[in-house]
C-alpha cells in the first residue's frame, strides 16, 4: 500500500474539513433550537415558525440533498432558518415597540381635567 506523504495530507485535509462542517452544523444547530424562547416572546408568525421547525427537522432527517458526510446543505438550511427569525423577531420587536410609543402618545396628549395638576 502507498503511503506518500501527498496521500496522507489529502486524506488530513478532508478529514479537517469534515470535522469543521461537523462543529458548524451543530453550533448553528445549537443556535436555532435556542430560539425557541424567541418565538414563544416575539409572537413569530407561522410560516417563521415552520420555518424554524423544518431546519431542526431537516438536520436530524437522514434525506439529505448531499450526502451526510458533507454538511454544506445543512449549515444552509440553518443559516436561512437563523436569517428568518431574525428578521420576524426584529419585526416584532418594531412592532411592540410601535404600540408602546402610540400608547404613551394617547396618554401625554389626554386633555387633562380642570382639577389635575
């Protein structure tokens, strides 16, 4: 069996390569479930939220649109899933705060009786 030392950094390479789409599948994996808390808090809307639930599913399914060892389509469909509940729970975020400012307009803006301070 050859051996060259050409062989074995290739096979080093991949093996690397490998290993660090694994860690980024799972942080980014990680990342996501944690967002439950996000969508219970933000009111997410449904399709964020089947957004959010099919990348979780994806990832632990063993249909896959590349092979399991290249974890290039998962980190994809987390980052998308991420990007999504970003942008709905800034939305939210936009919105509760509109209602906050519109509610304390309606309060200041109250003609105040003649025995008020």
């Amino acid at each position: 069996m050859d051996t060259s030392p050409a062989v074995i950094l290739i096979v080093a390479a991949v093996a690397v390569a490998l290993v660090a789409m694994l860690v980024a599948t799972a942080v980014l994996f990680v990342k996501v479930f944690r967002t439950r808390a996000l969508l219970r808090e933000a009111g997410v809307p449904l399709s964020n939220r089947a957004a959010y639930w099919g990348a979780l599913i994806y990832v632990v399914s063993p249909v896959d649109l590349l092979p399991d060892p290249v974890y290039l389509d998962d980190i994809g469909v987390l980052l998308l899933a991420l990007r999504s509940l970003h942008a709905a729970s800034a939305g939210a975020a936009a919105r509760v705060q509109d209602r906050e400012r519109k509610g304390s307009r309606t309060r200041s803006t109250r003609p105040r009786s003649l025995g008020s301070p």
